[in-house]
C-alpha cells in the first residue's frame, strides 16, 4: 500500500535529497557502512538514508534497505514499557 502524502509531505524534500546524492559515489563504490549496524554496504546493493530513531528530522546516513525497513517492526523499550526482570522457573 503506498504512503500517503508527497515526498516532502513524507520527510523528503530537499535535504534529503541532496544528502543522498552526496553520499550515492561512495556507497555505490562499496566505500560506506551501514550507520545501524556497521557492515559494509556492497557495491550496488541497494540502500536507504536513515533517519534517527528519535527526531525525524536527523539523518544519520547510508543503511542497508533490511536494517532501515525492519525499524518499524522493532520495539523500543522505554522507561514506561513494563520489564519483566522475573526468572523463569
């Protein structure tokens, strides 16, 4: 299903775009590593801009497409989320 809103609308205007470019030589050359996790990014692998987890507004730089999309589906524990800090018996 598509997102809803322009790309601007979605948090990628101008910015965006034109880190993306800057950084697009290096990572095509398989010169960058994956901001989240640290392995390299292979040359023409496919690859995203990342944001930071915490203010949209940041972006960190190249991530691989698995280590970007899986983000959503991660959960984030905060000093509100319950912990269970029992053993199991």
């Amino acid at each position: 299903m598509p997102s809803k809103g322009s790309t601007t609308q979605r948090g990628y205007g101008s910015k965006p775009r034109a880190l993306r470019k800057r950084l697009k030589p290096d990572v095509a050359a398989g010169r960058a590593n994956c901001w989240r996790c640290g392995l390299p990014i292979q040359a023409g692998q496919d690859w995203d801009l990342g944001h930071d987890d915490e203010d949209r507004s940041r972006y960190r730089g190249p991530e691989h497409v698995h280590c970007n999309r899986a983000t959503a589906s991660r959960q984030v524990v905060t000093a509100a989320s319950p912990v269970d800090t029992s053993r199991a018996w």
